[in-house]
C-alpha cells in the first residue's frame, strides 16, 4: 500500500472531514484508547482509499 494513502488517511482524520462511522469502529475496536483508534481509522480508511485508486493505478499502468 502507497504511503501517500496513509498520508490522506490521517490528513483526513485530523480534519473534519473524517469518517464518523469508521471512528466509531476504530474506537470500539481499540476498547476506547484514542490513540489506537486513530491509528486503526488511518490503517482501515488507508484501506478503503486504495480500493478507490486501484483502478485509477490499473488504468495508467497499461498507458504507454
């Protein structure tokens, strides 16, 4: 995974713009220690950005 995704992840969470819902899981997933459920929301939202980039890679990949 592209360090750039994590990058955005946690440029995203320490905006407004974070996922609440992901925050939520993040938080219940790390028994309520804050600091671990921003490193979980930055590792999971990381995740669901390359799902998103993934074609766009795929697409300039083939481009000669």
């Amino acid at each position: 995974m592209d360090k750039y995704l994590y990058a955005l992840a946690a440029q995203e969470f320490d905006t407004t713009e974070s996922d609440q819902d992901l925050y939520l899981k993040s938080l219940v997933e790390s028994d309520g220690d804050a600091e671990k459920a921003r490193l979980y929301y930055i590792r999971g939202r990381a995740k669901e950005l390359e799902k998103v980039d993934s074609p766009q890679q795929s697409a300039f990949s083939t481009e000669k």
